[in-house]
C-alpha cells in the first residue's frame, strides 16, 4: 500500500510521459478515453451552464471540443502533472484556461461553477471522498457533476484493486482503486450530492450524474 503522495508521483510520472502522445494515435491505452466524451457532450446538452470545470483534465481533449462547438462558455481544466496542462495551453483557446492543481483540494472558491465534468481521472485519486466534497463546494447550488469512470461487481472490484492495480503501479501507473456503483452513490450521499443518475455499462464504464440541490 502506498500513500496518497507516492500515488500522486506515480501518476505524475505515468502522465509526463503520456503528455505528448495523448491526443495523436499513439496514445495505446489512453485512446479509449475518447469513447466518453459523447457521452459527457450529450449529458451537457441537458443543462444549462456558463461556467464548467473539467477535473482531471489531461490535454485538454474534451474541452477542446466543447469550445469548438461553443466558444461563449468559460471553461476551466485542472491536472495535478504540469506536462498535461502544458500541453493543453499550448492549444491557446480563447475561452479556456488550464490549471495545475489536485482535485482533492480543488483550488477554486466556493460555489464557482455550474457544473463539473469527470472523466477516467477519479481512480487515480487516493482520498476519494475529498473530491466529492470539493466538487460540493465549489458547485453552484443547482449545479451538476457529470462523472466518468471504471467500475465493476464487488468481487471483481476487489479483484482488481489487488491484482491489475498494483501490477500498475509496478510499470510506473498511478492508479490506486476502482469503485462500485453503490461505493460512488455513497461518496455522493456523505457530499449531499443527489444522484440524479447512476449506471454501469459495457466496457466496465461507471456514469453518474449528481446535482447540488437548490436549496439545503
Ligand atoms: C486518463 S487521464 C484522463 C484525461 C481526460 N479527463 C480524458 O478523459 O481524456 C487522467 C488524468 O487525471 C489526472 N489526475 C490524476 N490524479 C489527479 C488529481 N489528484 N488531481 C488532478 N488531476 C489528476 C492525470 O494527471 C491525468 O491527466
């Protein structure tokens, strides 16, 4: 068991490396990634929003096409490897910004965004309940988190978090867990997030949809 610091510099490590290629068809793993991000598009097309953060955001790939369709929005995308972000400013959106940061103690002020987006970033966070309450804090009330990641059965889950992940972290991954459906549903509940939808589909894929209520 590793502790939550060496996660984070193995996912640095693991993402410096990655930076270059991310977007480009040499990505090898990475590539998959691109398979939610119609997803995510659609669930946006849901709501109504000015001000959206990508937590975990990499490259900046699924903002990129966010803007391209709709460039009036103020985008914000916060990686804790400084190589992804670079990368993503290098891109020079009009609109967006990109940060450097942990989204264990996303640094922004409370209520400053409409909605969050979150996709393939969350098994690599060691204190996994910190992100839902920051995502709470710095929502909106009435504002949505639209979440993307891997889940499975319970046994498979265990399995897996004492198998696949720590073969990861042996080739340099900073993967720490994955989580079960009711596991995300609970984070939500202790961060008085209400799912407004919470599935698990083909491929192992977790989507969740969760709103800050209007009034608490
Ligand atoms: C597989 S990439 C996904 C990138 C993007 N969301 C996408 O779907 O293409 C995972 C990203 O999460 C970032 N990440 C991991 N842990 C993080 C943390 N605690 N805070 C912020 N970013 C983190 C990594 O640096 C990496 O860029």
């Amino acid at each position: 068991m590793k502790t939550a610091n060496e996660y984070k510099k193995l996912t640095i490590r693991e993402f410096t490396k990655a930076a270059d290629v991310y977007e480009t068809d040499k990505a090898g793993i990475y590539e998959m990634c691109r398979k939610d991000y119609p997803y995510i598009k659609d669930e946006l097309d849901k709501i109504e929003y000015k001000d959206l953060l990508d937590c975990g955001c990499g490259t900046g790939a699924m903002i990129s096409l966010l803007h391209e369709n709709d460039s009036s929005k103020n985008y914000t995308g916060l990686d804790i490897t400084p190589r992804m972000i670079k990368v993503a400013n290098e891109k020079k959106l009009q609109s967006a910004q990109f940060i450097v940061g942990d989204c264990e103690e996303i640094p922004f002020e409370d209520e400053s965004f409409d909605v969050i987006i979150c996709t393939n970033s969350f098994h690599h966070y060691p204190n996994p309940q910190r992100f839902f309450d920051n995502a709470y804090r710095v929502l909106r009330k009435g504002g949505y988190l639209i979440f993307q990641d891997y889940t499975a059965s319970k046994a498979l889950v265990w399995f897996l978090n004492h198998t696949e992940m720590p073969i990861a972290n042996v080739i340099g991954h900073g993967d720490v867990a994955m989580h079960t459906q009711k596991e995300v549903g609970e984070f939500c509940q202790k961060a008085n997030l209400q799912v407004e939808k919470i599935q698990a589909s083909k491929g192992m894929r977790l989507h969740l949809v969760a709103k800050k209520p209007k009034a608490y």
